[in-house]
C-alpha cells in the first residue's frame, strides 16, 4: 500500500505537479517527515486555520485553501490529506475544484492506514472530574510506567509493520511527563524516523530542559481555568504551579527549539469562559503558542455508553456533565446525525504502558476493551482483526457513539475560528 502511495506522489511530482500536505498538526508533520526521509520535498502546507496561514511549519509555507480554488489548480497540485477528523470534507472539497482521487489527491487514511498512540506513563498526578484516570475508577487499569527498553521494542515493531508511521502520540490517559525517560524515549524514536507528540497539564515539575532537548515534535498543554478556578475541572491541580511551568516551557522553548510546535487546549465550561478564557488567550499570544478553545466533554466514552443504556453516571462524571457547554444529549443528537459515517478512532492502535492493546482507545475500562495483553506477541494484522469484529464496537455503533468526538473535534474548529474572529 504505502510503495503504491509513494509511487503515485512520485508520478504527480514527475508530472510536474507540486506536492502539497493538507493541515500542518501533527499528522501533516509526520507526513512530512516520512516524505523527506524518502527524498520527496513538498511546496508546502494548506491549512484553514488563519492564523497558521502566511508563517513556516517545518520550513514550509503554510498557504490558505483558496490556492487550490484558481482555474487550473487541480493540474498544479497533488494533495495529501493529512488530518484525523476533517478528511472526508476536505475530499469533497477538493472535488468540488476538479481534484480526482488518487490522480489529484489521496487521503491519509489510504496513505497510512493506522496511527498509534503509545501510553508511556499509565499514571496521572491529577484527578479530573471528566477523565477516570486519576479517580477511583482509575484502579480499574493497571497503572505504572512503560520501560524504556520496551518502548524500544514497541517503536521497531511499528516501523516493521508499518514503516509510514511518521508521528505517534505518547499520551492517552495518563501524563506522560511523570515517565522519567521520557525524553530518552523521544530522541530514540526520532533517531529511528518516528516525531513524537506529547499532551501534558503541566502540574508536574518534570525536567523540562531535558525534554525540549529531545525535541518533541508537538507539545500540547491542557488547561481549565484560570487562579481558584483551575482546579474544578483540573482537579487536584494548582494554577501557580501550572504558570510557573508555563513561563518555564516557553523561556525553554524560545532557547533550544523554537520551531517546536506547542498548541494549548483550554477547556470550556460554564464556569470557565470571559475573562479567565480571554487571560489564557493572552498568554498564549505572550509565547506563541497557538490557542485552541475547546469544548469540554466526558472523555471516556465507558461514560457515554453507560448513560445511553439508562445507567447513573459516576459522580464526578456527573459533576462535570452539570458544567458542560453542550450536553451528553445534544452531542448524542449530533452523533445520530453522522450515524451512518465511519469510526476515526479504529484508526488508532492504543498500545498500553503495560503493553496491552486496547479496542478502542476512547474507552477506558479495560473489561471487553483488550485485544491482546501484549503488542510485541501479536501481529498487527491480528490485532486489526480483533478490532474489526469487537462486541464493543457493534454495541457502540448502535447507539452512533462512534462519532461522538468526532462532533466535538467539529465544534471545537468552529469555536476557535469563532473566537479568533472576534479578538
Ligand atoms: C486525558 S489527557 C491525558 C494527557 C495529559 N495528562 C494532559 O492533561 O494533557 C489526553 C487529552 O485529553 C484532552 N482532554 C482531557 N479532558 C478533556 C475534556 N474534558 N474535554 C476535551 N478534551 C479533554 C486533553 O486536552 C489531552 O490532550
């Protein structure tokens, strides 16, 4: 599949037509990164985010999508679509201007049909009220922290198997800076042609020099809140020890690795949005980060089927769900509507930091959600195989949960580009 793939970006290239990455995050990076390994240069990136436009993402150009609206476009350009949740609109879109598939475009999913997520730290030094992991729930999952020489053994079994893995995220539900070799871990796999992201709350005082050293390629920070208010949501947290980290990360980022892209996830909830979002906005344009307001939800989706089969919600589960901007009930309606599209999140291998693999990586409880206790014994072929015929996934679809974060991943676009708008 990926020698096809290459083949064909070689085709459009000796056609004369330029190569161009659709979305610079994370996946448009790892794209990036696996093309330049393999001597193929694109012209750039497109992406729709205005702010983004006009700047360099890996010494790339970042060009809005209206280049590719021009009469004759579509025999210019080849296109790679490289985002997770936006790539069946960004298809059609690119139809809609002569661009054929797989002649004018391919998809990241063809491309690369698995992502995969390594959870790194099994552990997690916050207890939010949204999020089983730091709670009692989180007893539910084995916790503790991956090797680092069975890290090793995960990362050459994913190039073998799937040598177009360019990027892999470390984080699920823990927090991955709690894992002291982190960074070891991170310069490892990119010495071996693998860009690793990071998701952190930046509650823990980890070594903050040693991991910008290694150079992770995204770095995301999670955030509620600002002063007492931070640790409603972000429960067990501490807003002075959040900012010191903050001033320290971007005093480091500025020293050793500027062009390290660092993207902030500032949680909406009905205590939460005005002036405390619009300080956090601030700092955010303090350090060059860019400010991503998303809406909140019940991350672990254990919670959403649960309530669909008429079962009380866990209590701080429920505690969240009173300050929600949207409603497990209006997400679900939105769901309904999209019931009959694929699920993004089969796309992912979530490889546990004992090693299990998990169904689905939006599920937390680990009951019915193992397809195998060890990712190094099975064959990735096997484990999609267990994937594909889960009781998990066919009770999940029934009731369309399936696109339930998919919906949030929608309104979280149209609420950024809404609040950029307006400041
Ligand atoms: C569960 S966290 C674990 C990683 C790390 N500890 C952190 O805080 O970023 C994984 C991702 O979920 C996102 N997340 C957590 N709670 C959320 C919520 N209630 N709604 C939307 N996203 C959430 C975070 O922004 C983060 O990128």
């Amino acid at each position: 599949m990926m020698a096809l793939y290459l083949e064909l970006l070689r085709c459009g290239a000796s056609e004369g037509k330029r190569i161009l990455i659709y979305a610079a995050g994370s996946q448009g990076r790892g794209v990036l990164h696996v093309l330049r390994e393999r001597g193929i240069e694109p012209a750039g990136f497109i992406d729709r985010n205005p702010t983004l436009q006009g700047r360099f993402v890996a010494d790339l150009p970042v060009l809005s999508p209206t280049v590719l609206t021009k009469p004759g476009s579509a025999d210019r350009y080849f296109i790679i679509v490289a985002t997770f949740f936006f790539e069946r609109e960004i298809a059609d879109f690119l139809e809609s201007y002569g661009f054929e598939r797989d002649v004018g475009y391919v998809t990241y999913s063809r491309l690369k049909p698995r992502d995969y997520a390594v959870e790194v730290s099994g552990v997690c030094n916050l207890h939010c009220i949204s999020c089983p992991r730091g709670g009692p729930r989180g007893q539910h999952r084995p916790a503790g922290m991956m090797d680092l020489d069975v890290f090793k053994k995960v990362i050459a079994k994913i190039r073998r198997e799937d040598p177009f893995v360019g990027n892999i995220q470390l984080y699920q539900w823990g927090e991955p800076t709690l894992n002291r070799k982190l960074p070891e871990m991170i310069r490892y796999a990119r010495e071996n042609g693998i860009l690793c992201s990071i998701s952190s709350n930046l509650n823990y005082s980890a070594d903050f020099r040693a991991l910008i050293d290694a150079r992770p390629e995204c770095l995301r920070i999670s955030v509620s809140g600002t002063g007492d208010d931070y640790a409603v949501t972000h429960t067990g947290g501490n807003w002075t020890v959040f900012s010191a980290n903050v001033e320290r990360v971007a005093a480091l980022r500025r020293d050793i690795c500027p062009e390290m892209k660092v993207e902030l996830y500032y949680h909406l909830y009905k205590h939460n949005l005005g002036v405390q979002q619009d300080q956090v906005a601030d700092m955010c344009r303090r350090f060059d980060f860019e400010f991503h307001p998303v809406p909140a939800y019940l991350i672990s989706l254990d919670d959403v089927m649960g309530y669909c089969e008429g079962k009380t919600l866990p209590k701080a589960a429920q505690r969240a769900r009173d300050i929600l901007l949207i409603d497990i009930d209006e997400g679900l309606a939105r769901a309904r509507g999209e019931a009959s599209l694929g699920c993004e999140a089969l796309r992912v291998v979530l490889i546990n930091a004992d090693l299990s693999v998990s169904t689905c990586m939006m599920f937390f409880d680990p009951e019915f959600n193992t397809c195998t206790d060890n990712f190094l014994k099975t064959a990735i072929e096997e484990i999609d195989a267990r994937r594909k015929q889960a009781m998990l996934c066919i009770k999940c679809r029934k009731y369309s949960i399936h696109r339930y974060c998919g919906i949030f991943a929608k309104i979280s676009e149209e609420v950024r580009y809404q609040y950029e708008a307006q400041n």
